[in-house]
C-alpha cells in the first residue's frame, strides 16, 4: 500500500497574504527599519569605502548631524549589519565595516538601487 503525502505550502507565521507566493511581511519588515533617514545612505557608505571612521562617514554622508550619525550607528550595530572595531590608542581610534549580515545586504542594495536610478 503506498500513502500518499500531499505537499502544503507554508507560509512563515504572521502573513497576512493567502495563497501562494513569496509572503511580504519580512521585507516590510526590512524595508520599516531600512527606511529611516540616513540610513540606507551610511550602511551605503560603509560598503562602498569597506572601512570608515566616524568622521570618515560624517563627511561622505552629507547633511547627516553627529548626533543622528551616532544613532544610527548604533541602529545598524544593534542588527548586526555594522561591526564597530576599538583600537586601543592614543587617542583612541573606532571604525566601521559591514559585518557578513551587512554585507549581503549590501550586495542587494546595488543593483536595486542601479534599477532605481535607471527608472527614475
């Protein structure tokens, strides 16, 4: 006797679409917090430059206050998407890369921000 199993497509917990498909809900999710001003433009940055200080990143991003810079920064460590690197120094010397999460990211931002620029 052979049984069959019918396949099911399950859609991850807290989706509000139905039927099939990719669901929404984890790229509005990314997109909520990927869309606060300043961000996309410094996790951007970072990528572009590979490493960054502080100040490196306040004069690239223009417009961008210390203090929302500061924010930010932590915004973005606290996702694991930057690594914040303390040299022990005199002075003290601190700098920014992407970290593996922030680097994928990274590499998906280009080419939509490519077709963005394209359509625009």
């Amino acid at each position: 006797m052979v049984s069959k199993t019918t396949t099911k497509e399950v859609l991850p917990q807290g989706c509000k679409m139905k039927g099939k498909g990719y669901c929404p809900r984890p790229l509005e999710c990314a997109t909520a917090f990927l869309s606060k001003k300043w961000t996309l433009s410094i996790l951007v940055t970072i990528g572009n430059f590979t490493t960054l200080r502080f100040n490196g990143i306040l004069d690239k991003v223009e417009g961008i206050s210390p203090k929302m810079l500061s924010e930010r920064l932590n915004e973005l460590g606290k996702q694991y998407l930057i690594k914040r690197t303390v040299f022990m120094e005199r002075p003290p010397r601190v700098e920014y890369s992407l970290t593996e999460k922030g680097s994928t990211l990274y590499s998906v931002i280009i080419p939509l921000s490519q077709w963005a620029e394209q359509y625009e």
